[in-house]
C-alpha cells in the first residue's frame, strides 16, 4: 500500500507523488489554511486559501483520472467544514468559510464528471485538537478522522456528491 502526505503548496510534489506512485485509489484532501484577515483587507488570504482548498484539491483528482479510468474504482474524501456550508452561515475568520464553500460546490459538481465507480463526498470532521483546531478542541484526531475514514471505504452502492459530518449527510 503506498500513501504520499503532499504540500498543496508545492505542485511540483504533487505531481511527482502521483506520477511515482501511479496514482491512488483513495485521494484525502485535508488541507486547510486558517488567517484571521478581513476578505476586504488588501492583505486577506483569499487567493491563498482558494489555492490550497479548492484549486490543488481538483488538480489532484485531475492528476489521479488515469488510475481511475483504468481501475474503474477510487475515492475521493474533500475534508470541508461547517463553516463552509451555506447552511451554517459561511463562519470563521478570512477566507476559510469561501474557500471550505467552493470545495463543496467542488464536491457537488464533480459526480457528473468523474469516472463510474470513482465516489467524491465532503466532510465536517468536528472541531477536532489538531494544529489548526487548537488543544482546547473538543474532538480527538481519532474522533475527527472516524467519518473520512467510512467515506474512504464506501461501498459501490455508497453515497457520492454529499456532505456529511459523524457519518450522516448535513446541509450544505
């Protein structure tokens, strides 16, 4: 079994990865940058954001389309966030909620391009006590990691295009 942890902000790693390994069945995009900087701020990190969230995230599944085509099956497991979800009301600081919000409607539109068998679903891990999340987090990694892991897994009868958080579909 081969895994690669990649820098979404070093393409040139990502593609090397997938090229040496082939590709991957199973693709968990967990990135994520979190600033306190206004979207109006001269210096917000928007473009930042939308890089690591949203862009390096498709040019992932894009560099991952050959293994897929061939194998007929793969996974991919977007790790949003609440604050992402229209229906949580786009929270957080900066560009995080919009960026989380365009990763979903990633998620949402990417079923009607991808490969048959190739299942793409997001995710709201919780707040979980990760660097990001912060020690005070409610969550373990373990905990946080429990529904991304099921997504990984589904069957062929599973769900793709949804947005779930403890393994259950939440609003987007």
């Amino acid at each position: 079994m081969a895994f690669a942890r990649i820098d979404l902000a070093d393409p040139d790693s990502s593609f090397e990865a997938v090229v040496q390994a082939g590709g991957f069945d199973i693709l968990v995009n967990n990135a994520g940058v979190l600033h306190d900087i206004s979207l109006l701020d001269p210096r917000s990190d928007f473009a930042e954001a939308m890089e690591v969230m949203v862009a390096a995230p498709l040019d992932l599944i894009r560099l991952n389309l050959p293994r897929w085509r061939q194998t007929g099956w793969g996974r991919i497991v977007n790790l949003s966030s609440g604050w992402g979800a229209h229906a949580e009301g786009l929270g957080g600081p900066g560009a995080y909620g919009v960026a989380k919000a365009a990763l979903n409607a990633l998620t949402r539109a990417l079923p009607r391009d991808l490969p048959p068998g190739v299942k793409v679903n997001a995710c709201c891990p919780g707040w979980v006590a990760t660097r990001m999340g912060g020690p005070t987090a409610p969550l373990t990694p373990e905990e946080g990691a429990d529904t991304p892991v099921w997504l990984a897994l589904l069957p062929e009868d599973g769900a793709t295009g949804g947005f779930f958080r403890r393994r259950q579909p939440i609003p987007w």
